[in-house]
C-alpha cells in the first residue's frame, strides 16, 4: 500500500492565510521512501503552498506515479479558508482530481503532531503533549469559530492499538502564542524596525531569534518577576493550565516595559521556561505523564526550555524528533495512515535524514561543465576527510553536503556549513562572510558522542540539536567560536551508528587539531532554505563566500580569476 501524507495550502495563497512549512511524505508497504519541505525545493523561506514540488520529488524517490498512491492524509490546518473548501468538498475533490486511485482522510493538525513523535520514537508505550501556536479550528453548528488547537496530551502503546487524546482549552495554556507574539515585540524593539507580525520574512523567525537574545538580558533585573505567570487554575486539575494571565500582553507590557530588549528576552524566556516546568510538573503529579513522553509542536524548537524538561527528569525519556515544528505534520499524517492500515512503521535509522541521496554520476552532472570550479575526486572517503580537516585546521569555510538530506529546520550534518570552533572570531567572520545574522545570534555545533562528556556539562546526548548543553569552563576556548554568551551551546552528538560520514570527519579532525568538534550552521545563503540538491549546492557555493565544497567524493574549488 502506497501512502502518501501531505501538508499545504489548496489553491490560495499561504502568506496570506498563514500556512507554512508544506511539504509531503511517502510510505510503501509500510517503509518510509521520502519526506521533504517544499521550501527546499521551491526556494521560497518556510513555503506554505499545496507541495507540488514536494510530491514529485517523493514519487521519483519511490519510482511511482500519481496512480499509485492508495491513501492521502491531510492534517488540517489553522485557518478559515481550509474549513471552507473542505465543508464544500473541494479539496476532496481536487485530491481525487489528481490522485485518480487513491483514498482521501483528513486528521486533527494535533493528531499529525502525535503521530510523529510517537513513531519516530523506539517506545512501544508512554504518554505524549504537543504544544504549539494553533492547530485545527473547531466551529459550532452556525460555522462560527468556536475553539483552536495549541495543545494536547494523551497516551498510546502501539502493540495494544490504544491512542487516547485529549485536547485541552484553547487560550489557558497557549506556549507558542505567548512566546511567538512577545519575541515579534521584542525583537522589532532590539532592531528599531517595524515589522508587521505576518510578515513572510520574518514571522517564523522571531521567536528563534529572541532566544538567543534572553543570554544577554540581566539575572538580576528579572529575577522577581511574578509568581501570577505560572498559576494553575484549579477548574479542571491537571488538563487545564493557566500559564500566563488572560490579559498576557497588557500584563507584560505593564509590569517590563521600561526594560531594555536584552532583558525583556530574558524574561521572556524565563517566564516560558518557569510555566513550562510547572505545568509538566502537574501533569507528573496527577499522573498524565508515562515514563516515556513523546513531545511534537512548534514550542519544542525552543531548546532551553527542552533542556529544563529534562535536567528536571519530568519523565524517564523523552522523545522530540527533528521535525517536531509544522515542517513534520505530513510526516505524522503518513504515520497515521501506516498505522491505522495496520502496517508497521518502518524508518531508517537516523530519523533526521528522510531526504533523497545523490550519487556520484548525480553529483558529476552538477559540476563537470560548471566553467567558475575544478574539483577533483576522492575514492576513499577517509582520505577526503583527512584534506577536508586539514583545510577545516587552517580555519578555511566549509560547504559539505553528504548522504540523504535532513527533514526538519536543523542541519545535522548533510547540508552543513562547517568551520573549526578553536577561533573565538570565526562567529563574527562566519556572519560577516556568510550568514549576515543579528550579532547575538549564536553558532550551533557537532561533537563525537564520546567526547560530549568531556566538554559539556550534561551527561545526554543529542544526536537532532534539540537541547543546550552548558560548556565546562576548562573546554570554552577550544570551542570559542559557539560557546554563547551564558556559555552555553546548541550541540549535536555525533556516532558512527546514525551519522557515519560526518563522524568519520569529525574523527578526522580530531586527530589534527585534537579538538573533537566542529561549528556546524545551515548550508544556505541569508534568507534562502537549506540547500536539497547538487546544483543547490554548487550555486550556493559561488553566491556565498565559502573557500571549499565537500560534495559526495568531490572536493570543489572556485576559478580565481586573472587579474589584467
């Protein structure tokens, strides 16, 4: 059985009705073929558009047509146009237009966040609470809006077939709006610019940046903040939870107005980091919470309040996958239709890495009639990374694409850009030639799993960047260039189990600079999406200022040009 899960606008336009991050999955007989955003491939910054682009790509993966497909599954969306063309048919229709064999569901916009958390994880059993801004509308009778999904808790065991969910009130407990509407606030006030809050261009942004703000923002200034911000109104105990004031942004605004951005960010962050504990903590308490918790939603982007979760043991495991924003839902949605077809889900073993792979006969047609590079090939990939980290040791800028492409809004070492982390000034250069990003922006990193404990204060690893880990004092100035500002650093531990290639780098590297880490960003130019294929990747190259291209068993290198 051919299933295929997708996500995006049906005809209107996406920056406008606000739907992002669209794209599609494919399952055969139970295997995952592909996942893949429609940005990556249409170049447009978290594309919300019907995954045209997308669902071709996954069926040349999977050597099928459009008659094959035997099931869709939609999750629903945040807004009224959605609603509209689904009550009259339409996107049934249009569906069935194209996919003239295939079957058409629809599921909870939350549903598809439990799925892909939940079977994208090893547990059989546990509980899971998705979080985030707004999900599925919910209407009355007379097609008035009556309730938005933000959040949801439940519990499943895959061997038994039980999935219970249950939704929790709209507006008592709305993480993702509180810190994504306050970061929109902080950061127009930080940058002096006015930005509308929908604005394309920024408006999946803000609150990514704004977390990294919060390290600059005073201790001491925040530090008797009120108590009122992490209440649990006592109506419905343990589902209902008032994290924050009803009136939050006059109550805000009021009380931490005449604080500077620097320390508003930091409030902020410590409000959401303080509610968010308190509110797992009463779900802990009144027994919602299983020793394995899954966790899916946009507001588990937010790494240091995923860090706070765990250093606090609010369950024995937790589980969040890579693509725990929106960019996963029509992951879930295809999970969802696996396993209702009572097939089992069968992923590979590195969940982030759900893209296509290219070849090395790929990769040659890309760049061998490209007249501004050379390259040359390498047939032992050993050898390739031993030139790669000696040119990494000279703090030369590295563009290394490898292996299949990564599902979800990190780069983790297949469409990386790496430079050594031994040089305090590589962040500032790194912006100046490559990134141009706000200043207080910080650098993420990769690790050999073995070495993590040796560097970082927490004792977990982190293979999908998913948590910030404290820098031992003794270890910050070999990894100056992304150590923040509180010391702290958004890492990556690699293992040869999920991320050969990138291991056997890092391995590489470490045997000359003795250094077993790496700065490791998105490889992409400012405002564009991660690179997807070779000719992304060449292109890319020569519009960023990068010295070398590691693709597949080629390394690649711009034609200087002659002076006169």
């Amino acid at each position: 059985m051919n299933i295929l899960g997708i996500y995006g606008a049906f005809g209107w336009n996406s920056r406008e009705d606000w739907v992002h991050d669209s794209g599609a999955t494919l399952f055969s007989e139970g295997k995952h073929i592909c996942s893949i955003a429609e940005e990556r491939l249409s170049k447009i910054k978290y594309d919300g558009d019907y995954p045209t682009k997308s669902i071709d790509y996954c069926l040349s993966v999977g050597n099928l047509e459009k008659k094959d497909i035997d099931l869709i599954i939609v999750p629903s969306m945040g807004n009224m146009v959605f609603y509209s063309m689904h009550k009259n048919g339409e996107i049934q229709s249009l569906l069935q237009n194209e996919f003239s064999n295939a079957k058409v569901e629809f599921i909870s916009h939350h549903v598809s966040h439990a799925y892909s958390t939940i079977f994208s994880c090893d547990y059989n059993e546990g509980s899971f609470v998705t979080l985030d801004g707004a999900g599925s509308i919910l209407m009355d009778h007379y097609g008035r809006t009556k309730w938005v999904e933000d959040s949801s808790i439940g519990y499943f065991n895959k061997k038994k077939n039980i999935f219970k969910f249950f939704l929790t009130p709209t507006g008592l407990n709305n993480f993702g709006h509180y810190y994504q509407t306050w970061s929109h606030h902080i950061f127009c006030k930080k940058t002096g610019k006015e930005i509308d809050f929908h604005d394309t261009k920024y408006r999946e942004t803000f609150s990514g940046k704004v977390m990294g703000l919060s390290a600059y923002g005073s201790k001491e200034k925040i530090s008797n903040y009120s108590e009122e911000y992490i209440s649990t109104w006592e109506g419905v105990p343990g589902i209902i939870f008032n994290a924050f004031p009803a009136d939050e942004f006059a109550y805000f605004f009021s009380q931490y107005k005449f604080l500077n951005a620097n320390d508003q960010a930091a409030l902020l962050q410590k409000t959401f980091e303080d509610a968010g504990l308190k509110y797992f903590t009463d779900l802990k308490i009144k027994g919602y919470l299983e020793d394995n918790l899954c966790l899916a939603g946009g507001v588990y982007l937010n790494v240091l309040l995923n860090t706070v979760l765990k250093e606090n043991k609010i369950a024995k495991n937790i589980h969040i996958p890579p693509f725990t924003n929106d960019s996963g839902l029509h992951f879930g949605a295809a999970c969802y239709g696996v396993h209702m077809n009572k097939q089992q889900v069968v992923l590979p073993k590195n969940i982030a890495l759900l893209g296509k792979e290219y070849n090395d006969e790929e990769i040659l047609e890309s760049i061998k009639d490209n007249e501004k590079i050379e390259y040359k090939k390498y047939d032992d990939f050993e050898d390739l990374c031993k030139v790669t980290s000696s040119y990494l040791n000279e703090n030369k800028i590295i563009g290394w694409f490898q292996g299949r492409s990564e599902m979800g809004p990190r780069a983790l070492g297949s469409r990386s850009i790496l430079m050594n982390t031994k040089n305090k000034d590589n962040k500032e250069v790194l912006n100046e030639r490559v990134k141009h990003r706000e200043y207080w922006r910080p650098f993420a990193g990769a690790i050999l799993e073995e070495h993590h404990k040796k560097y970082f204060n927490e004792k977990f690893s982190t293979p999908y960047m998913l948590y910030s880990h404290t820098v031992k004092k003794n270890k910050v100035k070999e990894l100056a260039a992304i150590a923040h500002k509180d010391g702290t650093c958004r890492i990556q531990t690699v293992n040869e189990d999920i991320n050969p290639k990138l291991n056997t780098l890092l391995e590489s590297y470490y045997e000359i600079s003795n250094v077993p880490a790496l700065l490791n960003t998105s490889f992409n130019d400012n405002g564009q999406p991660i690179c997807e294929t070779p000719l992304d990747a060449v292109n890319t190259f020569l519009n960023i200022d990068i010295d070398y291209l590691v693709i597949g068993s080629y390394i690649v290198t711009k034609i200087k040009k002659q002076k006169l």
